[in-house]
C-alpha cells in the first residue's frame, strides 16, 4: 500500500499527489514513469515520476482527471492509499552536458518537462521554457520552472502571458539561434507540431509518447509505436523518442482504440455517483 500524505490542485482538472513510495523515489531518474493500479479489478494507469524526495520517501504523480480511472485517483483524499506502484519504468532522459535546451510543455505534460528541466539545470544546461494552458488557470509549475532558468507563459486566450500557443513561442526562440535540443511534451498535436517546427532548423526534439500501456514491460504490445518506420514499444524502448522520426498520425489513431469503452465507463460512473448523492440527500432528509 501506498499512502498519499499530500494532495493540490494545481488546475481545474489536474491534481498532484505526494505518495509514499520509497525505493521508487531512491532510485528514480528523469524521463522515468510508475504504473499506479488503484485497487483489485482497477485499470492500470502509466504516470510520470514529477518530482522525488528520497529523504522522505516519496514520490509526486501529477494526474489528469479525463476518465473513470483518473477520476478515482483524484477523488482520493490524504490518507488514502493506493494499492500498487510500480517502477521507476521506461529509459531515463538522455541529458545535454552543456549548451541551451528548450522544454516545451502543453497542460499536463508540463509536469513531465520539469523533472528534465530540473536535471539539465543541475547539469549547468541553460534551460528555457516554454509552457500553455487555455487560460491562467490551465497554467501548471511555472514557479518550479523559474528555478531552472527562463519561462515563457502562453494562453490559448491571453490572459497571461503571451498570447497564443506554445509553438508561436518556439518558433521565435528558434529563429533566435544557439538551441541545442528541444524537449516537448503534452498532446499528440502539439508534440507534432513542434518536431515539424524544428525539423528546418535541425534541432534535435524529443518527445515523450503518452501511449496506451497495460504491463509496462514491452509484454503486452498495447504502446506499440512506429519510429522511423520501425516498431517500437515505448515503456520499454521509451517514453522518449526523436520527434522527427515519430509517426505522430499512428499514434492519434491507436489513442482513440478504446475510447468508446472509456466514455461509457466515465458516465456510468457519473451516474452511480449521482445516485450516492441522492440517496445521502434523501437519508438527511429523514
């Protein structure tokens, strides 16, 4: 068991739990992810490893509430606990020994940009980054951010920040010069458009791909990736890959394969959720 001893809302439907998860937080690296199982019969759910503190033996999941599964997690409360945590998982960042990275993120992927922001920072790597939300409120560890060097604030609708999307943004840092990598994350489109925003310039981007995942061992095949026409398995061979050889429109055709199941299980959650709640209004009642 896994107990969560901190919780915050960091947007409207984006919570950072602290859990307990001690060899995890020793031995974890950037780039790194968990897989989280609730309870018995819960899905399980890959996450990145946001943060870490091996002094008090924890780890932070940053999770986005978009299905049943995620609006189980969030709905936890501190003292909660959580059954399963699997990892550390996947391949650690490669990290530049020097120069200037650029760490793109899109809502919630920001949280997976920090750790690599972080880590090139302690490396002595000027770190700029780039970071969105539909409006302020969207807008996720831009503080944290600060502590690793620039940060550039986007919102889809100005206000705060600069006006626009993050690939605006990319693009005129590009055109200044002197970018050894790009670091992007968030949705498939946005991860897309930024390796096609870079490729002219020739600047290495790296992705991190937020397959569908079932093991986390490259036994399932459920995260199957085409990279540079070649299969892949991104828990194992991944999550991050050169942007410029990701086939992005397979990957957006292989997210929505089990959407159907996954709307139908939100809303009978919704509906059982509905009737707890009239059920306690008609016990008061009497």
């Amino acid at each position: 068991m896994h107990p969560i001893v901190e919780k915050t809302q960091l947007s409207p439907n984006v919570t950072r739990l602290v859990v307990t998860a001690s060899r995890i937080a020793e031995i974890r690296r950037p780039g790194q992810f968990v897989i989280v199982r609730l309870g018995p019969g819960a899905e399980r759910i890959p996450l990145t490893i946001a943060d870490a503190d091996p002094a008090a033996g924890t780890i932070s999941l940053v999770i986005q509430a978009i299905g049943k599964s995620t609006e189980d997690l969030v709905a936890l409360e501190v003292g909660g606990v959580i059954q399963d945590v699997a990892g550390p998982l996947g391949k650690p960042t490669e990290l530049l020994e020097s120069g200037h990275a650029v760490c793109v993120g899109g809502g919630v992927g920001t949280a997976v940009v920090y750790p690599i922001a972080q880590a090139l920072h302690d490396r002595g790597v000027r770190v700029t980054s780039i970071i969105g939300g539909r409006s302020r409120e969207w807008v996720i560890f831009e503080e944290e951010l600060r502590r690793a060097g620039d940060v550039i604030v986007c919102t889809d609708d100005g206000s705060y920040g600069r006006h626009g999307f993050v690939t605006e943004a990319l693009k005129d840092v590009c055109e200044a010069g002197g970018i050894d990598e790009v670091f992007a994350v968030g949705p498939v489109p946005m991860m897309r458009a930024c390796s096609e925003l870079t490729r002219p310039y020739g600047i290495r981007t790296t992705v991190s791909l937020n397959a569908i995942m079932v093991d986390g061992t490259g036994m399932c095949g459920g995260c199957r990736v085409s990279i540079d026409g070649r299969n892949q398995y991104a828990c194992v061979d991944g999550p991050e890959f050169d942007g410029h050889q990701v086939d992005f429109k397979l990957l957006a055709d292989r997210l929505t394969t089990y959407r159907e199941f996954e709307q139908d299980a939100l809303r009978r959650r919704h509906e059982e959720l509905l009737r707890l709640a009239e059920a306690r209004q008609l016990a008061e009642a009497h």
